[in-house]
C-alpha cells in the first residue's frame, strides 16, 4: 500500500496539539463514542494505560477544549470539541490516522524525542560551565 503524506495543517496540528500516543487515542475514543460518559477507570482500560495517566489525558482534553464534564464534579468527560473549527480539525485527524498510522504516530514520537534531546542538551551545557 503506497504511504499518503500528511497534509501541512495535520502535520502542525499534530506538532503543536498532540503530546502523546496516548491523548491522541484518547481523542479518537472519544469521538468514536460521543454520547458515552468517559472516566479515568474506563478509558485506562479502554487504552491500556494506568488510571492516573488516564485522569491526566482526560483533563488536558477538557483543557484543550475537546471534551467536557458532564457537571462541575471531577469526570465524567464526553466529546464535545468547543469549536466547529475544532471538532473538523479531530475529523481531519483521525482520517490521518485511520490512513497513516504510522506517520502520524512517527510525528508524535519525533516531537517528544527533540524534547528529549533539547532537555539533554540543556542539562549538558549547564554541566559543562
């Protein structure tokens, strides 16, 4: 099967929106199942990672305003992106995704690896004076 490039506005979005594996799947569960009521419980065992992570990734979610709790208590959360713009945006993302898996997940990693690298690089100059 021939690789499809990502188009440059999903390549920004996923470069500037998206930390991690796990909160971009967090974004495609979501959206998959918009009128379920998601919680920390659930989504860990949906995504299989551990509850903590997955109370964090639902809270950046409703951060980034592309989910929402139902009332003021913590959780639970559901899909609901504060924009149009936004929520076609999440659309244009999980085609790319559904179509390039492996680019967009290369994408993510790469923005956490120069993370890394900057951290280590940062360390190492403040060692080196």
């Amino acid at each position: 099967m021939a690789r499809v490039e990502l188009r440059d506005e999903i390549r920004r979005f996923i470069l500037t929106s998206i930390p991690s594996v796990p909160y971009l799947e967090a974004i495609l569960l979501l959206r998959s199942e918009p009128g379920t009521a998601w919680d920390a419980p659930l989504v860990a065992r949906r995504l299989y990672i551990g509850e903590r992570q997955a109370a964090e990734v639902l809270e950046q979610l409703s951060a980034a305003g592309i989910a929402r709790h139902d009332d003021d208590a913590p959780g639970p959360y559901r899909y609901h992106p504060s924009t149009a713009e936004l929520g076609e945006r999440l659309d244009q993302l999980a085609d790319a995704y559904a179509t390039n898996l492996v680019a967009v997940t290369d994408l993510i990693h790469s923005r956490i690896d120069k993370r890394a690298h900057q951290f280590a690089d940062a360390f190492r100059l403040r060692k080196d004076t």
